[in-house]
C-alpha cells in the first residue's frame, strides 16, 4: 500500500473559473510534472487530482487548477483540505543519509555544475561541501533547497537564495 505525505493546503478560491490558492509545506518538491497527480483525502480515500495549471506565487504559494473542476462550487469543497503526494516523490534528506551524496553530480540554480566532496555534520546546520570552478561552496543540506534527485544518474538539483553562490565564487 502506497504512503502519502501532506505537502501543502488548499486555502482560498482564485478567481472564477474553479482555480485555487494552496500553501506548500516545505515538503513540496520545486519541480513539478503535470502528468501525475497530486492527491487529496475524501472519506479516507486517496483521490488524485490532475494538474492543468501550476502557478507558484512565491515559495510557499500556488495557484492551481484541476482538469476535473470547472466552477467555483467544486473548487470550494477542496478549501482547508490537505494536498498530499506519495512519499516517495518527496525528497527529505536526513542527517544520516546526507553524506551518501558525496560524489554527487550537483546542478545549482539550473546551470552551475560542481560536485560534492564532503559533508560537514551540525546539529545547527549541516552542510554539504561542494567543488565549483575549483572552489569549495558550502550549501546547507537543508531539503528546502534541494529541487530534485537522480540517484540513479548520481546528480542533485539545489535551488539556492540569489547571491549566496557568488559569496563564494568572488576574487
């Protein structure tokens, strides 16, 4: 039986047409294929819902539409419900787990390439030390800043603050 995790609520209607606001957890992965699902509990039941937009509205927003709901009448029924995703779209690193990514192939911010050497273990703020353009970069390993895993082509996507790459790669 498959495992599901809650990863945002739906909150408010958005304009007329059936689309609603959510708040995402800091679970929700960043990217986003419309051609799964995500899911919603109804009678103790998983009922998926298919995307037909997916418009985010900061880092914990979202716009969204269904193909299934065209009004605002059934759009309102989802108001205050959780939005779930199976647990294994979800990424969450934990702590020991992090330094099995070393040797990982690592994409930053959708183009910088580096690859990480090392994990630095804190209880604050671990971070994974990473090799860019022959210098080191610290990223927190923080799944709020990772966009994506391939484990099987050993590479990660982070999505990292603007200007926190260039601290680093500065004379």
């Amino acid at each position: 039986m498959e495992k599901y995790s809650a990863v945002g609520r739906f909150s408010k209607l958005f304009g007329a047409g059936g689309e609603l606001y959510a708040n995402l957890h800091s679970s929700f992965p960043d990217a986003v294929n419309k051609e799964e699902p995500l899911f919603v509990k109804i009678d103790e039941l998983m009922v998926p819902l298919f995307l037909s937009k997916f418009n985010r509205r900061g880092q914990k927003g979202v716009v969204l539409a269904f193909d299934d709901i065209d009004n605002q009448t059934r759009a309102e029924e989802l108001i205050g419900l959780e939005i779930y995703l199976p647990d294994e779209k979800i990424i969450l690193i934990e702590d020991d787990e992090a330094d099995s990514f070393v040797g990982f192939n690592v994409v930053i911010n959708g183009s910088i390439k580096g690859v990480i050497e090392g994990f630095i273990e804190s209880k604050m703020n671990p971070l994974f030390s990473v090799l860019v353009d022959g210098r080191e970069v610290l990223i927190p390993a923080n799944e709020d800043f990772i966009s994506g895993l391939d484990p099987e082509s050993n590479q990660i996507y982070f999505e990292l603050p603007e200007g926190l790459i260039e601290l680093y790669m500065e004379d």
